[in-house]
C-alpha cells in the first residue's frame, strides 16, 4: 500500500504500512508533507504471519508500520513565530521561516516589523546612501538627524525611530533623545515631559532656540520648521534664508555680519 500520510501538525501521529513477500527485497521511504517542520521521531514496528510446512514455520509476509511523530506546521506569519520560538523571531515569507532576532536572510524582505513579528520590504534602497525611512515625510535620507519626531536610527529595521521606543524622551529644540530628568537642563523651554517628550508650559523664544541650537553643535535655528539645520546655512529654511550668526536663528533678512 502507499503511504498515506494526512495532515501533518503539532502532536499528530501518522502511521503508514507496507506488506512485503519476505524473499523478495524493496526500498521505500517515507515522505514528510511539504508544511511539516522538524523534528520527527520514527518508530517502526513489524508483524510477522507464518504457517507451518512439514513441522517447519514458514513466512509468508512482513507487514512493517512506520510511524512519524511530533513536529509542527510551518509557520504563515509573525504570530506562528512568536508561538513556535517566542517574541524574538520574525516570519521570512520567501522561505516560509521564522528567523532568530533579525531578517536579514530574508530574501527581498530585510526588515523586521516588531508589531508584525514579519520580515517586509524596505521602503528605501538599503544599497543607496539614504537607506533610512523617515515616517514624518515619508522620505529616505543618509541619516535621522533631520527627521522630525524620529531622530533615533534602528540601524537593523532601516527606520528612524521615535525616542520613545528606546525609552528616552524627545526633545523637539534639537530633534534629539534625551534621558529622563534631562529635559529641564538640555532642552531650553522645555522642562517638563508627558513621558514621550519634553513639553513645555510657557512658549520658547527663537532667540532662545538658536541658542540652544548653537550649543548642540554650532547649528541654526529655522522657525518655519522648528528644527536645527547646518551650521551657517539657511538655505533650506523656507522663508528664513538668511544667517543672524549674533542668535543662531534664521532670519529673512540679510545677515547682520
């Protein structure tokens, strides 16, 4: 008889049997189905039916049931993962597997989705000097730095990453993540927080800002944005194109210098 294994799953036993004449010899191999992962236990058990001739035993056919035990169903996402290995692994589409804390094994999908627990196609070209998705403006740029809200680079998902998310509060003066209890000190006007960001009961000055800016590393303040841009360079803030180096902010006037 063939062998007929049904639907292979998590506990499921599955016994196949194969009646042979005893003098003859045959090879045959048991076939797992194409969803079942490892690992499997085999046992194989053999019955014997003899006669008697002129006060001898004699054979007249083997019957050998083989069995297969244990397994589980390959996984079909991020929640099948999580249920086989635990929180740290991710589902790979392209090889219908669940892989250990990263995916880049991934065929055309390196990167994880931590909500999903599934590897997904990178929004930007990782090869490209600007692999990393901003989800402010949806844009892909070299770094965070300037990626509003996101400042905090997931190198392994290719994403700028709220503060929040590495347990730090951000800091909307400078676009950066501050520990707790360092807002009233590192970012100017913004002394309190709400536990995902600095906040602020009264409303910073721009020259304040600037300021700010400047001690972060010789940087600009732009009031149409909010942000920090490069030092001495107003050129991509719209309606402020202009340096006032005296306060660091960006102005629509010519430079004072």
């Amino acid at each position: 008889n063939d062998f007929n294994c049904g639907t292979f799953g998590t506990s499921t036993t599955h016994t196949t049997t194969r009646t042979q004449n005893p003098r003859d010899s045959d090879t045959f191999t048991w076939q797992a189905p194409p969803n079942d992962v490892g690992p499997i236990t085999f046992h194989a058990v053999g019955v014997f039916n003899t006669t008697t001739w002129h006060g001898k035993s004699e054979l007249i056919t083997t019957t050998l049931f083989f069995q297969g035990t244990g397994g589980k169903d390959a996984p079909t996402s991020g929640a099948d993962c999580i249920a086989q290995h635990g929180a740290n692994f991710f589902f790979c589409k392209a090889s219908s597997s669940c892989l250990d804390g990263s995916c880049s094994t991934c065929s055309g999908a390196k990167t994880p989705d931590s909500g999903t627990n599934e590897c997904k196609v990178s929004v930007c070209d990782e090869t490209s000097n600007s692999p990393f998705f901003c989800p402010f403006d949806n844009s892909c740029g070299s770094s965070c730095a300037t990626c509003k809200a996101f400042p905090n680079i997931d190198f392994n998902a290719l994403e700028c990453k709220a503060c929040k998310d590495i347990g730090k509060l951000w800091c909307e003066v400078d676009n950066r993540c501050l520990d707790v209890g360092q807002c009233p000190s590192l970012c100017l006007g913004f002394a309190g927080n709400d536990g995902e960001a600095c906040t602020s009961t009264t409303t910073a000055t721009d020259e304040q800002r600037g300021l700010q800016c400047h001690i972060q590393g010789g940087l600009e303040y732009c009031p149409f944005d909010g942000s920090c841009h490069a030092d001495n360079s107003c050129s991509g803030c719209f309606g402020f194109p202009a340096v006032k180096n005296a306060n660091h902010v960006c102005s629509g006037c010519a430079s004072d210098d």
